[in-house]
C-alpha cells in the first residue's frame, strides 16, 4: 500500500512480506524483491536459505507468474573463510533462471567496523552476481514479461534514447 513500510503480498499459500514490490493496481506486481542477510554459520545454513528461496518463489510464483521476481543476499566478507563462498555463489546461480525460479540473484559483501558498526565497504564478489547483473536481469524480465506499450521509458533507455525531460546535468549526477 503507498506509505506503508511492510510490502505483504498474498501468494498461493500464504501472505509473504517482501523487501522491494514495483505493481500498478490495474496490473499488480511487475517485480518482486526479497532480501536475505547472512554473516556467520553460512555452510551450517545453506540448506535452509536455500529451501526457504525456493518456497518462497513457488509461493509467488504460482500466483504472480509474469512478475519479474530478484533475490537480493548480503553476507560479510567472512564468507570467504572456509568455501562457504563458493558454495553459496553455486546456490545463488541456480536459483535464477533459465532453471532456477528467480528472474535475477546478486550476493553482496559488506564489510564493516565492529567497534562501530561503520561499512567499510560492499563489494559485487562475482560477475554472476554482481548488482548491475542483477538490475539488468529484473529489467530484461519486466521487458519481456510486459506488452510494448507498459514501461515505455525504460524501454527508450534501454534502446539509448534519452529520458522525457533529458538527463540531469553532469553536477547532479550521482557518484558511485
């Protein structure tokens, strides 16, 4: 609902809250978003992230199956120790399409001070995974999944004609 912090979404079994809904009320959801953090027992716990993705999915799925759905994984840069890492990239790229059910994955690591909790910094560790892969999966999905006359701007961007309105001057731009 505008203005509310929670995104629930009734799925086929059961009201899920989700991190990030982009829905128009006469279409409902284009994209679905789910988050998940993780920083320590990653190999202890991989089954069950993984199961609770795939479940997840299924609930979403079967009821919204043309919404472009991502799933977003934070962990710390301690997930290199020990192979979790490998592992859990492994999870991550199955889970998204062509046999996997999300549209688009990503795994960020963070690191971060302990004394204050200040990020140091958030790294894209693979290619597969990395954010711009991510937001160009859930693009190329709400593109196909939508008729040519929804989401006519971003499908002029995307073909590199310039925004209604031009883009922001050069001193606006963001700096990543």
């Amino acid at each position: 609902m505008p203005g509310t912090a929670d995104a629930n979404i009734l799925g086929r079994f059961y009201v899920k809250q989700v991190d990030v809904v982009v829905s128009d009320w006469r279409r409902g959801p284009d994209v679905l978003i789910s988050s998940k953090s993780q920083f320590s027992s990653y190999l202890n716990n991989k089954n069950n992230r993984y199961e609770e993705a795939i479940g997840e999915a299924k609930n979403l799925r079967d009821r919204y199956p043309m919404a472009a759905m991502g799933y977003a994984y934070i962990v710390r840069d301690n997930v290199f120790d020990g192979g979790a890492f490998e592992l859990l990239r492994d999870l991550l790229v199955r889970l998204r399409k062509p046999d996997g059910p999300f549209d688009a994955t990503m795994m960020l690591v963070a690191e971060w001070k302990d004394s204050t909790l200040d990020l140091v910094r958030i790294e894209d560790p693979a290619p597969a995974l990395a954010l711009s892969r991510f937001f160009e999966d859930l693009l190329n999905a709400v593109m196909a999944q939508t008729p040519v006359d929804i989401h006519r701007e971003i499908r002029a961007r995307k073909r590199g004609e310039p925004p209604i309105g031009g883009f922001p001057p050069e001193e606006d731009a963001v700096v990543g």
